[in-house]
C-alpha cells in the first residue's frame, strides 16, 4: 500500500478535511507497516539502544572521574600552584 503525497496547492483542500493530528498519524502508521521501514525502525531502535548504553556509560565515568579531577584541583591548590 502506497501513500501519494498531495501537491502543494492541494495541500489547504487536505488539511480542511483532516486535522494535522490525522496527517501524522497516517504518515506514522504508513511508515510501521511498511516491510521496508520496518528495517529503518529496527534500526532506529538499535541505535536508540546503543546511545544510550553510551550515554549512560559516560554518566558513570563522569560520576567516579570527577572526584579523581577534584582532588587534583585541591592538591595544586594547597602547594600553591593555581589561586
């Protein structure tokens, strides 16, 4: 099943019929039901996954480096190295 797009000087006539909210929709469930953007959502989500694996990840390291980067700054503080 294939969606054809409105032309642009068409596209006033459409949305007087249809609420924007419908628009998305129809463009959403086209896109899932699709064999072939059942890949790109595949894909999607993989990605999805895997950000925030890193993301997470970064998160931890920051949190257990930042004491690690803290005390370095207090220890050139004390011998008089920075202000």
């Amino acid at each position: 099943m294939e969606w054809h797009f409105a032309p642009f000087h068409t596209l006033s006539s459409f949305t007087q019929q249809f609420s924007y909210a419908d628009y998305t929709m129809r463009i959403l469930w086209n896109i899932l039901w699709e064999e072939e953007a059942a890949t790109a959502v595949e894909y999607a989500v993989l990605l999805a996954m895997i950000l925030l694996t890193i993301i997470g990840t970064i998160g931890m390291v920051g949190g257990e480096t930042h004491g690690m980067w803290g005390n370095i700054t207090s220890g050139l503080e004390d011998v008089g190295f920075i202000k």
